[in-house]
C-alpha cells in the first residue's frame, strides 16, 4: 500500500482528469486480452494517434472494425461512469465467437496479432499507415562471419518484441537481470566440429561465428522473458518462476551495433550441439554490467525518479536508447493455465496501478517489484512481459484530455451515450413488464405434462385483460386454432397451469390491479376457455378445495391417446356430476344407450394401479385423498359402432380401451443395442449372418407394422402343478396387441398384491355382446375431434386440412401415445404418410425419456432402417413389442427398439433377447448407459425380482453384453493373440476370446477348447502342435507345459496369450519334450542399434542349457558360438513389465558373458546377444546425456495433452472502406 494514502486513492485511482480508472470485464478466460488492452490505453502515444483516425464506413461495417472498436473502447474508458466496461464488441470485431473466450492464450502472441491487424488495416491510411512500425518496430542484424576468411553474411530483420530466456539451454542457474539476458542474447554462437558454415568464399565448412546484432530499437520496447520450457528429463512443459529484475530505466546503448565498434561480450557461446557436450555452466553477473551501477540505484536496479533527473540525462549523453518501465504483464499460474493482470505505471503521474480485469487499485513500489519472480510472494506470479518507453522529449507524448477529444469522437460518444440510455431504457421496460402465461384449454394445444402446451407474452400493467384476449386469440389463431376473442375467457391459475380460482376474470381490469389481487409480483398465469359455458363449477358447499382434473380420450378405433381438457372441480363434487359435465364437454363420446367410461389414474408413479368409475355417488375428496395431487382421468371415443360395442364388454380387462390404456402406462421403451461380430466371436460364438430372411407372409393381407405384436403381462410361472391362472386381459386371441390364445398360464407381477392383474379394477360395465377385433375396425376415418369443432369455430371457418381438427401431430407426439397405434392402414392420414417403415430423424430423438419413463428416440441414433426378422417377434410368452430394428452409424451397431412391459421381469426381457439371438440366455449379459457419451456402460447384475423398471429407470439405451458361461469353480481368462513384436501393454492387446477354466483343468483342456473356438468363432483351423499355450506376467510369458494345470499356476489374474505357431517352427521340436521358447535380441555395440526379437527353444530340465542357447543363437545370427556374448535373463525381479526391453543407454554398461545362468522360471524371458568381435563406440558422458534425454522425449511422446486452439484474428473481418 503506498504510505500515507487513503482509501479512496488507493482502491478509487484517479487519473489526470480526476476521472476514476475504468476495468475490463472478463468474458470467460480472456484476461490476457485486458491486460493487453489496459496496457495500450494506458501508452499516450498509442491513444493520441487512435483518437486522431476517422471511421468514414457504415455502422454494419462499424461492429467488424478493430480500430472503430478499440477507438470506442478506449474513449469509453476514459469518459464513462460505469465501473467496468464489457469487451464483447472488441472481440466480436476480431471473428471471435463464444467458444473463442474459453481459450487462454499468450499475451506476447496476443500482442503480435493485434498489432499485425491494426497495421493490416491502416495500410492504405497515408497518415497511419506506419503507424505500428513508429511506435514498436526495431531493427537487427542476423550475422554469420566466417572465422576462415573473416567475411560476414549479413541479415536485416525487424522484430515487434524481444524474446529472453531465463536460462541458457543447459545452465542449472537463471540469469540474474534483463541486462545480463540482453547480453547472452547478442553473444554469437560459435558452429563447429559438425555444425560448421558453408561458406561460399572459401568453398568450404568452417568454423563460423553466429548472432544477432542490434541496430535500432523502437520506441516502445516489449520485452518477453521466455518462462515455458519443455523439461527434458519429463518431457513435460514447464514454467520457470526464477528470480530476474529488470530496471525503471533501461539504457541500451552499448547494446547497439555501430560499424567498428567493441563488442559488448567477450567469447561467443557454443552452439547447441555443443552444449550437450559440456557440462551446465552457471551463469555470473557480468563485471561490466556491475560497473554501470551508481550509487544512486538501489539493490534492484531501480532509481525511482522521474526521467528528468540527473541520473536519466547522464544516461542520455551516451546515446538516445534510454528507456523507462511503465508497463508489467504478470502471469500466476503454470504452463497448463493461469492467470493475467498488469501493473502499469501513468507516464504522467508517475503512479503504480494493478489492472486485475475489473478491479483498479494504486500500489507501490515493493509490490512492483514482487513482479521479479523467485520465492516469497506468491512463487508462481511474476513478470512475464515488460513494456518500456524510449525517453525522448520530442516523442514523448501526454495523454488526451477529455476537453481535447477530437470531434468525431466526441459525436461518436454522444451516440454512443444515446443508444446507452436507449438500451438502459428499453430493458427498464422489459424489466418492468409483466410474463403472462396462457393455456388454452384445447385438444388442439394441450399436453399432458408442464407446462401444458402454454404461450407467454410480456404486457405493461396499464394492459388490460381485454387485451390478452386479443393477442393470444392471434397466436392461436395463427397455429390453426381458431379463437373467438369475444367469446373467449381468462381464469386465474397457479405457476403449475393449475386452476386457482373457479370464476373468470374480469377483462376490464388492468395488469396491475390482477397482479394486486392475486398478489403476485411479475408474472400472471391463466387457463383461456374458449367459451364461458365450457367452465362451469358447480358451487362447492363451504370452503372445500379445487382441484384441476387432466382428461384424456382413449380413441378405441384408432388407438390412441390425447389430452384434451382440464376441468375444475370442488373436493365434495360427485363423479356422477362430473361425468355429466364431461359428457356435455366432449358431445362425440356419448353412444345411445351407453355411458362414458372414466378410469382414473392417480399418476404416483408407472406402477400405480388404474381405478374405473363406476360408483357415481362417490366424491372427488373420497378418491383422491392427497390435496395437491393432479389425477389423470381417461374417457373413451371413438367411431360409434366401435364405441357402443366395446362399452358392452363386460369385463372391462378385456376392452380395448383397457389394453390401449394399459399400454400406455405401462410401457417402456428401450433401445438395445446388439452385438458385433467381434463381441460374438470374444464370447467364443459364431457371428450371425448379415441378413434375416424374413418368411413369407400367409395370407395378401395388409403388412403388419413393427409394433404390431403382443403385450401382455409375464411374471413367474406357478409353481404348484396343475395350477393355471388365467390372464384375462389376453383371452382374446384377435386382440390387436397378443396372439396369445386364452389358454396362456400366467400369474400377476410379484410387487403388486392382487391375485389377478384386473383386480386392481373396480366393477365392470354390462354388455351385450364381446367387442369387435381390431382388425374389424381397419379402413373406417378417422373421426374429428372428441370435442365437438362446432361448437368454437365460426359459421365460416374452414380448416385447410379435413383433419385439422384433430390434429394429431405424429407417432412421436405430445399429444397422442406413442406406444398405441398398430397398423399403418388404420393410423390417421397424416401419420400414415409418414410411414412407420421410414428412417426415424435425429429431431424425433431429442428427448431420452418421456414423461412416462418412456425412452424416447436418441438423437445419437443416425440410423439405416434395416427389416430384421426373429421369430422371438411371434412368441406370445414375452410382454415385448418390437418397434423398429436398423443399424447405428453413431456406435457402429444394429439395433432393435422395443416397448415392454415394464412390471415385467427383467430375467424375461434377457430370456427374449436371447431368443432374438438365437442364443442360451446365459450368454446374456446387459449394460446400461446412461447418455450418449457413456460409451462402456455400466454392466447389470440382475436380482430375481427385479423389473424393467427398476433395472432401466432413465437409461439412455441398453447394450448387449455377450457372457461365457461359467461354473461355480470356474473363471473367465481373457486370450489374446501373442505378437512378439508388439511392444504395448498386453492389457491393450486385441481380445481373441475368453475361456472360462478351474483350477483343475489342464492346460491341454484349455487349448483344446481354444482351437474349438477358433474353428467355430474364426473359422480357423489349426492342429494343436501349431498352438502354444503362454502366460504373459511379470516374470515373463512362459509356454504353459499341457500336462499342468492352472492351480499349479501362481498368478492372481493372468494375461493367457495364444501364439500361432508356423510349420517350420513345429518342427524344429526334436522329441516329446515341453520345450520353452526364450525371447533373443541382438544389440550392436558400434552402432548402438538394437534389432528385432526372435524366438528360440531350449527343453525343458535339460542340463545343457546354456550351450543349447548358445548354439541356437549362433545358428540363427549365423556366427560361431564363441563369438557370442550373453546378458542375464530378463527380467530379474518381480516389477517388470512386457517387452523386459532396456534402453540402448542401458546395455552399453551391462556386462556380456560367455555362458548365462537360468532361473528356475526362464520360460518366456529376454536376453541379449552381442557379437564380441564388435567394436565397441567411445561414448562420452556428453552421449550419454544426450541419449538420456532423447530417450526420455520419445517415451513422453505418446502422452495425450489438450490441443490448444491458435489464436486468430480474421483480417477479413477487417473493414476496408474507412480511410
């Protein structure tokens, strides 16, 4: 904190205008970008001459212009009253988007962007057009001079900034101050020994010196200290936090070059390939650098005086390249992220301010100098980039007052201020507007879920009811349903869309008196009826509660079901008066002689049980005891013949209306993905063939969709012989979801205490005769609406299209089931178009699951619909659907979509999916995934009693899991194909298949079962002298011995490896003996190459071992046998890992000897070779460090690391119409 400040000064800095510094808001991660830009507002040089430029373009043109942006960003920090200043139009000039801010990026790469754009864009300005190259522009010489003829090779490069390193390649310690970098900068390299120079004079290499030169720096100088190395002993890139001061004030003239003048270093520095021969040098403060120093400099450097005292002008008499610090970038944080903000110092006032994105704050001169970096402070927050001004009295500029804006500017901010106070007003109004939110309680629009099809539109509160009336009958109208807005009333409801009131409003009131009345205090919520006489409640006796009922249509002739209306109704309210409403309310559902059906359904959850109303005196309060519970109640339509004839059915389990209903409910739908080829052959099972021919049909009837099949409830069979319960819902055999004849012997679901799963339904109706089949019912139309069009549309309203009435959108609808309809020729036309056959769109797969629990289409699922036949499809034992089947492009699959039962019993759905495979159902297994991008799943562990819907609450789809059996002594082994020459991880190695054994059986069995799965999962046939059994541990990869067994085995979970052996390789086995293959590499001492393993056998308790190694490598590498020399057997302990290999670095010391000693377990291991005869090359520890390192980056290379996107500026974004 600077001493003797206040507050106000230090946290509310002020600049030469008394106005208070201005932050920057942080998009997401640019806080790079505000530091930079701080930066440049803060250089009076770069604002005075911005300020000078005029946009002549349009204001279309304007938001793609980066001058036009920054001008405005800049005036407005200087002007406005605001704590802090967005930057979104800047960078929306640059052709960012919203993904751009989440990028983190170097602010040195930053800086050159930025400043390449700008001089892009003045280029063809006569008066900015070296405008960049003034201010941040040097020159340098890039020098090679050969040391032979003493000629140079000269160079001219400009650069916007310098680069410094904290160290030199190699050194243990930092250098200590910008000076001493500058200096190693300009020291040259010296190219030798094989790094020489070419030079054409004397027509030859030689030694040369090489380095840079310089020969003008700009005025604003940039000085990036590099801080990101690659650390080559990880491999990984770092940050250097070490400690490295930089002066106030920068005097760089004994740095500049002039011809004949005394170098500034002493002996050039060696070039890279020189310093991997050498050892780290620790780098000392050069003695004339200390020299410079007077006593007037404290202990940094620092002479804290303005640029007019007398230690600056002695300075200045040695030449003009004096500079002064304003500007520090800090970055906090590491090489994989951090943080940026700036110290920057005003020229003018001679004060330290900390830019920190939106905050400003006033500091010292302590906390500047924390910027060092080193320990202390925070050890990973230091200087990054410094920017410092030349001090030249006739280029050094003050910044602009405010009173000297010049007058475009000035305009602009007028403008700017205006549509400001224009944006500040309009969302004042937005705020102060009221959300009304509109149901319209129609068949049309409803929907059985929030927020029940509802539209909402902002109003003022000086709006009247009246008004709402209006334009929402326009919106609706607009959607194809006409409303009446002089009919048309408004009654008061919840946020839920529930009734709140049993009266209408008054539509003469204002929004802001209907906000006092029902005390709300920003948004209104009511229910439209289209006529008055369509709401009627009947007074409730007392203060007895209302409650809004969902009704639902159960078409019986087509099969579906919509939402259609919510009633309201009072607790003490009869069902017998409430049928009568509903009867005036849908006119189309009454049949002579026969009354509406109701069902109620409670809806506390999929597995609540149905209610049919059949006792009229009971009240809504008797039924529904829970106050705030929203039941749904089911009312039946249809054509009349089909109506009137199912209403006579006397058990109404057997009504289509109760299977339709129950279907609904009921179902869920899953989307199980089937397995590969590879899955099937892993489980050790011939793959299916590509294609199902489907049989031909009996009869020219008309085709059966893929939902046409049967739905029926399976739970456990009885066990008590003789015993044969009798679901009735399934008597039927021509009913449209079951063949299922009425002799099928099935008892209720376990978790639901009835004996009979009709129980569970109050009464039934009378009836005369059994309902028609659904088949009776194809080809007859589709009826309008259940309720009756009429009575809402005009004598002249004409609907465009006959059904329009209706308006069932599609099989996927919110309005109607999409588990109901079964046949494409008895669907209403609409859908019928669409054609259950066609491919389902990725639109129609948004949602995973419905409301109902019901898995909806997968937006993943880019599918090729593809007709697969089983005859799975037909049983009538399983409560399964079959919805479509096709293949996955997403996840490379086929698939099957199901709707099933879900108080089913999982164990049945596995049971059909193993008949659909044509498969033991122990083979199954199953996974669940839970969105699209949880490729593996999660594997299931079914319970008896568990049901579809316990096992698949919200899953996105399920996978098929193929398993191997196994006994209660057995586990799986997973086999891979053993490669010699691959050098990964086993565990990552392809699976060929698994092979479940126990501890007794042998290794004999267990290949035996190997090549019969080969045979019938491969198609590969193979003898079994051509198959070697191996163990891959850390020990080695032995060939197991047949006549063992995997008890003797002491691995917990092995790797088992399959090797294919080739003919020549079978014989070389001279006897019956267990041979063990040992792994051979040969490694070149004068090269330092190593060469590619091969295999050798040596049997098994033979007591020439060695020599019989030895003689088998000498025939293979083709040398005589006392030629070669052998390393021990690897590996040697217990940690070791597959391939065993060692590093070139690690075989030039290990020792080769004539004769090795085996272990008790050498199967499997690796040993080396060496021709003795070989030259062995000199390796200096220079080499080694070299190798070491090369070594370490190549074993590194394959780390996954976040690719960084590059920053970008689009130079086409760039207006090129303001001069």
């Amino acid at each position: 904190m600077p001493p003797g400040d206040d507050y106000s000064s230090i946290y509310h800095p002020v600049d030469q205008d008394g106005h208070p510094y201005v932050g920057l808001v942080n998009q997401a991660m640019t806080c790079y970008l505000n530091s930079l830009l701080q930066t440049l507002f803060m250089t009076p040089e770069f604002r005075n001459i911005l300020y000078q430029w005029q946009y002549n373009g349009t204001m279309d043109e304007a938001t793609r212009s980066i001058p036009f942006q920054l001008q405005k960003l800049f005036a407005l920090l200087q002007t406005t009253n605001k704590y802090s200043l967005e930057t979104r139009d800047l960078t929306a000039s640059f052709g960012w988007e919203g993904s751009d801010a989440y990028e983190q990026h170097d602010v040195q790469e930053l800086s050159r962007v930025m400043l390449e754009a700008l001089e892009h864009r003045f280029r063809k300005s006569e008066k900015h057009r070296t405008f960049i190259e003034n201010l941040y522009k040097g020159t340098m010489e890039d020098v090679i001079k050969c040391l032979g003829c003493r000629r140079e090779k000269v160079r001219e490069d400009i650069y916007n900034d310098l680069a410094l390193a904290i160290r030199e390649f190699g050194a243990t310690e930092s250098y200590k101050s910008v000076e001493e970098a500058l200096t190693a900068f300009i020291k040259p390299e010296l190219l030798t020994d094989s790094n020489k120079y070419n030079c054409e004079n004397c027509g030859g290499y030689k030694d040369a010196e090489k380095g840079f030169r310089f020969t003008a720096f700009p005025h604003m100088l940039a000085i990036q200290l590099k801080r990101f190395t690659l650390d080559y002993s990880t491999g990984f890139r770092v940050k250097l936090n070490d400690r490295m001061t930089f002066p106030d004030y920068l005097d760089l003239n004994d740095f500049i070059y002039k011809p004949g003048m005394k170098p500034v270093t002493k002996a050039p520095k060696p070039s890279y390939a020189a310093v991997t021969k050498s050892p780290p040098q620790t780098i000392k403060e050069e003695e004339e650098m200390k020299s410079q120093s007077s006593l007037s400099h404290d202990a940094d450097g620092w002479l804290n005086k303005p640029p007019n005292c007398p230690e600056v002008q002695e300075m200045l008499k040695k030449g003009k390249y004096v500079y002064e610090l304003f500007a520090i970038l800090i970055h906090q944080g590491s090489a994989t992220g951090g943080h940026y903000f700036a110290y920057i110092k005003n020229l003018e006032q001679s004060k330290w301010l900390c830019f920190n994105d939106t905050q400003v704050k006033a500091v010292d001169i302590d906390e500047v100098k924390k910027s060092f970096g080193g320990s202390g402070w925070s050890s990973n927050m230091n200087g990054y980039m410094m920017v410092y001004r030349q001090v030249d009295p006739e280029k050094n500029q003050k910044f602009t007052r405010r009173s000297e804006l010049p007058a475009h500017v000035v305009n602009w901010l007028k403008q700017w201020e205006e549509e400001e106070n224009r944006q500040a007003y309009e969302q004042s109004r937005i705020d102060s507007m009221v959300k009304v939110k509109v149901v319209l309680n129609d068949d049309r629009n409803l929907t059985d879920e929030m927020p029940y099809g509802a539209q909402e539109w902002n109003f003022s509160k000086e709006d009247k009811g009246r008004d709402i009336i209006e334009l929402f009958a326009g919106k609706f109208n607009e959607m194809g349903i006409y409303v009446d807005p002089n009919t048309a009333i408004l009654i008061p409801a919840r946020s839920n869309g529930n009734f709140a009131e049993s009266h209408p409003i008054d539509l003469n009131k204002t929004i802001g008196e209907l906000l006092s009345e029902f005390f709300c205090n920003s948004e209104l919520t009511f229910v439209m009826e289209l006529k008055e006489e369509e709401f009627l409640i009947p007074v409730a006796d007392g203060l007895k509660h209302l409650r809004t009922l969902d009704f639902l249509t159960v078409d019986v002739s087509f099969n579906s079901v919509r939402m259609c209306k919510r009633v309201g109704a009072y607790d003490d309210e009869t069902m017998g008066s409430i049928r009568e409403r509903v009867s005036k309310l849908f006119p189309k559902c009454q049949v002579d002689g026969t009354q509406i059906r109701m069902v109620m359904d409670l809806v506390i959850d999929d597995g609540s049980p149905l209610l049919l109303i059949d006792d009229d005196s009971k009240t809504i309060e008797q039924l529904v005891r829970n106050k705030f519970q929203i039941p749904k109640f089911y009312i039946d339509c249809g054509l009349p013949d089909d109506l009137k004839n199912d209403r006579k059915t006397t058990d109404f389990s057997k009504t289509q209306m109760c299977k339709i209903m129950e279907k609904r409910k009921y179902g869920t739908r899953l989307r199980i993905q089937l397995p590969s080829a590879s899955d099937y052959r892993q489980a050790g099972l011939r793959p299916p063939s590509n294609t199902f021919t489907v049989p031909p049909a009996p009869d020219p009837s008309p085709p059966v969709s893929p939902i046409a099949k049967k739905f029926c409830q399976l739970g456990h069979e009885s066990a008590a012989a003789g015993t044969s319960n009798v679901n009735t819902r399934i008597s039927q055999s021509n009913c449209h979801y079951t063949t299922a004849s009425s002799s099928t012997t099935i008892i209720s679901a376990p978790n639901y205490p009835y004996d009979s799963p009709m129980d569970r339904f109050i009464g039934n109706l009378a009836a005369a005769s059994d309902p028609p089949s659904y088949d009776e019912t194809m080809g007859k139309a589709h009826p309008a609406s259940p309720i009756d069009g009429s009575l809402s549309n005009p004598p002249n309203y004409l609907p465009t299209d006959p059904y329009a009435e209706m308006e069932i959108d599609g099989i996927l609808s919110s309005n109607v089931s999409p588990a109901i309809s079964d046949d494409e020729e008895n669907v209403p036309p609409e859908v019928a178009n669409q054609g259950y056959n066609d491919c389902p769109t990725a639109e129609n797969w948004q949602s995973s699951m419905d409301q109902d629990g019901n898995l909806a289409n997968d937006g993943a699922f880019e599918v090729e619909r593809e007709e697969l036949y089983s005859d799975a499809y037909e049983d009538p034992k399983y409560t399964v659907d079959v919805i479509d089947t096709g293949y996955c492009n997403t996840f490379s699959c086929k698939y099957v979509s199901i709707l099933v039962d879900h108080r089913q019993l999982t164990s049945k759905l596995v049971e059909w999916i193993a008949r659909h495979l044509k498969l033991n159902p122990e083979n199954i297994g199953l996974a669940k995934h839970y969105n699209d991008t949880d490729i593996k799943g999660y594997d299931m562990t079914l319970c008896p009693d568990e049901t579809i819907k316990m096992s698949f609450a919200s899953v996105s789809r399920v996978t098929v899991v193929l398993r191997v059996p196994t006994k209660a002594d057995e586990k799986l082994f997973r086999v891979v194909d053993f490669d010699l020459n691959n050098e990964n991880n086993p565990a990552q190695w392809p699976t060929l298949f698994h092979v479940a054994a126990s501890s007794k059986t042998t290794v004999k069995e267990f290949k035996d079962k190997c090549l019969e799965i080969l045979e019938s999962a491969y198609a590969e046939v193979y003898p079994p002298e051509r198959i070697r059994i191996r163990e891959i541990s850390n020990y080695g990869c032995p060939a197991l011995n047949p006549e063992s067994n995997f008890e003797a085995r002491s691995f917990k979970d092995p790797i088992i490896a399959l090797q294919k052996l080739k003919t020549e390789e079978v014989q070389k086995k001279k006897d019956d003996r267990h041979y063990q293959p040992i792994i051979v590499r040969r490694f070149c001492p004068s090269s330092l190459e190593i060469m590619a393993p091969f295999e050798v056998l040596v049997p098994e308790g033979d007591e020439k071992l060695p020599q019989i190694l030895k003689n088998a490598i000498a025939s293979h590498a083709k040398l005589a046998p006392e030629r070669i020399g052998l390393s021990d057997l690897l590996p040697k302990g217990s940690f070791a890992r597959w391939p065993f290999t060692k590093s070139a670095l690690d075989l030039i010391d290990l020792p080769f000897a004539d004769n090795v000693t085996f272990p008790v377990d050498y199967g499997g291991k690796l040993i080396y070779f060496i021709d003795k005869n070989e030259t062995k090359k000199h390796i200096t520890e220079e080499d080694r460090r070299a190798m070491r390192i090369k070594e370490r980056i190549s074993s590194n290379s394959n780390t996954a690391r976040r690719t960084e996107r590059p920053l970008r500026i689009q130079m086409s974004s760039i207006s090129e119409s303001d001069q």
